[in-house]
C-alpha cells in the first residue's frame, strides 16, 4: 500500500467528472419549492407560539389559584 497522493488509482480519477449527484438522478422525487417550504415554516411558528401563549395563560391560572388557596 502507498499513501502518497500521487499514487493514485488512475481509473477511479477518471471516471470522477462523469459522476451525478443522486439528487439530479432522482427526477421523480418531487422536490418542495422554497415558497411552500417557507408557508410551512411561518405555520409551525405560528402553532408554537400560540401554543406558548396558552402555557403562560395556564401558568397564570395557576399561580392565581396557589394564591387564593394560600390565603384561606
């Protein structure tokens, strides 16, 4: 075995330009356009954040009855 870079295997060095990325081979996935890609995000931010709104609401319960019972 050599580890030089110059003694490379000369076939594989050759065939490497005619080489296609998987994804251009792939023609019949389709792939998502950036725009709907982007709806979907600005979606789940909007479920995340309602969702944390509605956990500060139930906090906030919460501590108003931890309060109430504190003082009976």
């Amino acid at each position: 075995m050599v580890k030089g870079k110059a003694f490379r295997k000369q076939w594989k060095e050759k065939r490497k330009p005619t080489k296609t990325r998987a994804s251009s081979r792939a023609v019949s996935i389709r792939r998502v356009p950036w725009e709907e890609r982007q709806k979907a995000k600005r979606e789940l931010e909007a479920v995340k954040a309602k969702a944390k709104e509605l956990e500060e609401a139930k906090k906030a319960v919460k501590k108003q009855k931890a309060k109430k019972k504190r003082r009976a």
